[in-house]
C-alpha cells in the first residue's frame, strides 16, 4: 500500500527583499531530495495542485508564487532568470535543502533550463514540461502569442473557456469548462505588473547555446496537440541535452494538469529512479 501524504503547509517567506508564497509538502521518505515546481506564467501555486496529488508521497514538494503571482507582493525591480534562478537556489535553502530536482513548466521551464545551468551542483535532475529555448525557438503562430499577452484568462472564466480550445488544446478542445475550472476560475491572480514582469524576464533569453552544458538528467515532457509550445521544440532540446529522455502525452499545453494521473507517476519514476 502506498504512503499517504503529509498536508502542505503554506507560508510566505522573504527572499532578498521579495516576499513570496510558499508551499513546501514534506515527504514521507526524509532523505529524498525535493522537487521544486516552476509554474507558468501568470499561474499561482495551486495550479499544480492535481499533479502535486499524483506524485509519489516520498518526494517533498516545493511550490511558490513567482513575484507579482497570487499572493506574492509585487516585485520592487525588473528581474531577469539569472535573478530568479538564485532565488529559488536561496528559498530552497531557507525550507532546509542544500539539493533539489526542479520541474519548470512553459514559462516556469525556461528559469528551469537557467537554473540547472547556472547552479549545476544544486540541481539534480531536471523535468521540463511543455516548454522551448526562449527566443529562439520555433514559435507559436499569431493568434495564439495575442492572446498570451494579458492575464486576463486567468481573471475571467468565461474568457478562459472560451480560447482554451485555441491556445491550450488537447483535453480542452472537447472540454473548454477545464479551463474556467483551472484558470479563471482562480482567487488572488496578481498584478498586470507582476505579468509584465515575468513576460520581460525572458525578453530576449535563449537556452539554445547552454542546452548542451546542462550535464544532469533530464525528462522532456511534451504534449501532441500543444498550440503554445508545437511539439518540434521538445524534439530539438532532446537533441541537445546530452543526458535526456523525451515523452510524448497525448494532451496539451496544460497535460500537466489535465493528464496528471499519467504523467505524476512517470515523473515519480525518474526522480526515485537510482
């Protein structure tokens, strides 16, 4: 019989100046490495909710509202993945981890590939899910980028239902009520700043020249019918991570959530994997 799993505790912490939210979920195995989630842009912590559900109860869990996100305070200065990849190193370390194994998410997979590179010995193994190599990268076409532009699906979920078909795809192409229920349906989205901020972030980054110096192993998660990310992405990083495996879920931009009886126990797999 499987282990039941410990209850998050939810706090806010401050990490050089920036206070954020933070979800940490204990493990029930002490000496497991945790899992750090990187979420999408705009995306509260408890958007992962249904795939923290599925993970292993051995792996510790940690969540967090990126600044300007949820209940985070804004940020009080530009920041780019560089800044916010020694953030996550420092929260981390606050919780009580010296070593973690980070899954980023879209935008979240981006600051994933930057931190693995950037803090090789504190990341162990990388799972990138439904994300490319930033500006280079082979892109989504126009009217779905036009709609990625405000927050606004998450504040509407009239809105949100009615362009996941188009943006999002996979399950919520014959269930567009996902999206209400995911995403605008949430409480506490945060400020157009906090978006812009994320969306400046990555202006201009590409991991395209680092993919082959992130040495750790690594799990690409992609789904088939994803409008934001097209599939060909996961398959140029795959050749260029030197220690990678790719999946393919027949699912969308939001598989992750949707497809999460799948795809948490694959992931438990790789990271309890020796």
């Amino acid at each position: 019989m499987a282990a039941a799993h410990v209850d998050p505790e939810t706090t806010t912490r401050t990490v050089f100046g920036h206070r954020v939210r933070v979800s940490h979920r204990p493990g029930v195995q002490s000496d497991q490495v945790p899992l750090v989630l990187l979420n999408g842009i705009g995306a509260r912590l408890e958007l992962l909710t249904p795939f923290v559900d599925q993970l292993d109860a051995r792996i510790p869990v940690i969540r967090f509202d990126v600044p300007g996100v949820g209940g985070s305070a804004p940020p009080k200065t530009l920041y780019r993945f560089s800044g916010m990849a020694t953030l996550v190193r420092r929260l981390v370390r606050q919780i009580g981890y010296e070593r973690a194994d980070v899954l980023g998410i879209s935008w979240g997979g981006g600051l994933a590939q930057q931190l693995a590179w950037q803090h090789p010995r504190f990341c162990r193994r990388l799972v990138l899910c439904a994300t490319a190599t930033g500006s280079l990268m082979i892109p989504a076409g126009p009217e779905v980028l036009s709609k990625m532009v405000t927050p606004h699906r998450y504040r509407d979920p009239g809105y949100a239902a009615q362009i996941a078909p188009q943006i999002y795809g996979g399950a919520m192409r014959d269930r567009p009520e996902l999206a209400a229920r995911i995403l605008g349906a949430e409480p506490g989205v945060g400020s157009r700043w906090g978006y812009a901020s994320q969306l400046l972030a990555g202006a201009g980054w590409t991991s395209l020249p680092l993919l082959p110096f992130i040495r750790q192993r690594t799990l690409l998660l992609a789904g088939d019918d994803d409008p934001i990310i097209p599939l060909m992405n996961a398959r140029l990083m795959g050749t260029l991570l030197p220690r990678s495996e790719t999946h393919v879920y027949p699912d969308g931009h939001l598989g992750l959530v949707t497809s999460a009886a799948e795809l948490g126990p694959l992931v438990s797999e790789f990271l309890l994997r020796p």
